[in-house]
C-alpha cells in the first residue's frame, strides 16, 4: 500500500483507510466489526444502516462513500468508508465500552495526516520509530527511508511525463525489477514466501540497495533523454533497471552469493541481522 492508501492498527486490529479529498477516510466495516465485535461485521452495517434510515438518522449513511480498498484477496474493492466525522456519528450509535477509547484513538491517528502534510519530516520520524519497534537495524531503516524518497523522485517524474498512476506505475516498476533482478515484483514475493506484505519491507539491505540504483538510474535517464509518455519511459525504466542489472551481477560474481534472497522480516529480526552480517563478511 501507498502512504495514501494505508492499514493502522486500534487495539491489535486492522483498520484500512484511505487519504481522500484532504482527510483520512476509514472502512466503516473495519471499524463496526472492532467495535460491535461482530462475527459478521458486514451484516451488522447492513442492519445497523436500515436502522439509521428507519429512525430518520440517516445522514451517517449518506455522508458515507463508496471507496476502492484493499480486498482480503489483494484486489481493490468498493468499500462503505467515512470520514472522522461521520464515523463519530456512526459510533454512537453502537453500544460498546470500546466507544470512547475509539474517538480518542480516531482523533489521533486523523490528526497525524495534517500534521505530516505541514511538516514532512514528521512522517519521516514517525516511520523510523514504527521500523524501529519491529526490531529492525538502525541501518536497514536508513536504506529503507532513503528508498521511499528515491521512489517518490521517479514517481513524480512519471507523474509530470504523462505516465498513468495505477497500472502503468506497475508495469514500469516491474520492468526495472525485471532488470535490475531478473524477476518481477510478484516473483520476487514468491521468492520470499510473502504475499499482501509489502515486498521492500522484506528485502535484505543489499535488495533495497539495487532497488535504489535501478530507480535513480530510470529517474536520471528520463530525465536526460525527456522521456514522454508511457512507451518512452518504459524504455528507460528497462535502461535503468539494466544499469543496477549489471551491477548487481558483478557482485554477485565477486561474492559467489545471488543478491535476490528467499529471506524475509516474517521471521525473527535476529536472523535477518545475522544474514546481512554474513553478506557483508563475503
């Protein structure tokens, strides 16, 4: 998920929201299921959505949009989802002792988003304290935090060449993977054993690394050869991926190690630290 497209977590459970129209918006479902502690939270806002009609307190209802969200099976979906007002009214409306530790909760974690978007470097410590509590290396963060600004810098550059978000941003990605790694993302995640995680968040410091180059190098060579469009740019995501390619080959020839590992942060930390240990002892 995007930073914009997220999962926060009330009281060890999930909740998936969405950054729409300048304000978090949150999967109703999620939130009556935690609350209700319903076996079946999706019949409960169906019941409790008639009940809110039939009283005339309709207005939670039709203040609630129809938002695509991560599904269970990985695919976007249309989902019920509000915003921190129209969530306050909905709670109300569900008897829970959890209620008031919700609104608080809620207050917070919408609060968070105006706060980074004034402050960028905000959401920056913020991250780093999350990658921190699950037990990764001072020095993976580093990598990881470099790599989403990387990101960010080829994003904005398709953004401004006329690539699609979405689909397109897919294909160009995995055409620098393919590159870089001689895998695609999906393959790479077959590789590792995970499946909805996000992939850069179970790579080891060296994947991270050729991730980067093959970003900055399709980043510099869009730029140098003003790439246009879709076609143009995936000819320069297959450049640049090639560029952190051979590097990575190189290495791995001087090492007699592949760089692609079946490693993943699914175990525990230690192991992972250990493993880029002996990487670097090679």
């Amino acid at each position: 998920m995007s930073e914009n497209t997220a999962i926060v977590v009330f009281q060890d459970k999930k909740i998936r929201r969405l950054w729409h129209k300048e304000e978090w918006w949150f999967s109703v479902v999620d939130v009556v299921g935690i609350l209700a502690e319903s076996e079946d939270p999706r019949n409960y806002w169906k019941v409790l959505k008639h009940r809110l009609n039939e009283e005339g307190g309709n207005e939670p209802v039709t203040n609630c949009n129809q938002l695509k969200l991560p599904a269970e099976d990985g695919k976007m979906r249309e989902t019920d989802c509000a915003n921190t007002t129209t969530l306050f009214r909905i709670i109300q409306s569900i008897p829970s002792p959890k209620a008031e530790p919700f609104k608080q909760w809620l207050a917070k974690v919408g609060y968070e988003r105006v706060q980074e978007i004034e402050d960028p470097e905000r959401a920056q410590k913020r991250m780093v304290e999350l990658y921190r509590a699950k037990g990764y290396s001072e020095e993976w963060i580093e990598k990881r935090i470099r790599g989403i600004v990387v990101r960010e810098e080829l994003t904005q550059e398709w953004r401004e060449r006329k690539v699609q978000e979405g689909k397109e941003f897919a294909i160009l990605t995995a055409e620098i993977s393919k590159a870089t790694f001689g895998i695609t993302p999906t393959e790479h995640k077959n590789i590792k054993g995970i499946q909805k995680e996000n992939l850069r968040d179970h790579m080891t410091g060296l994947e991270l690394i050729f991730t980067m180059l093959g970003e900055a190098s399709t980043t510099k060579i869009a730029q140098k050869t003003n790439a246009q469009g879709f076609n143009e740019n995936k000819k320069a995501a297959n450049e640049g991926g090639t560029v952190a390619g051979v590097a990575r080959a190189e290495l791995e020839k001087r090492i007699g190690d592949k760089v692609v590992s079946s490693e993943n942060y699914l175990q525990k930390p230690e192991k992972i630290k250990r493993l880029e240990s002996a990487q670097k002892t090679k």
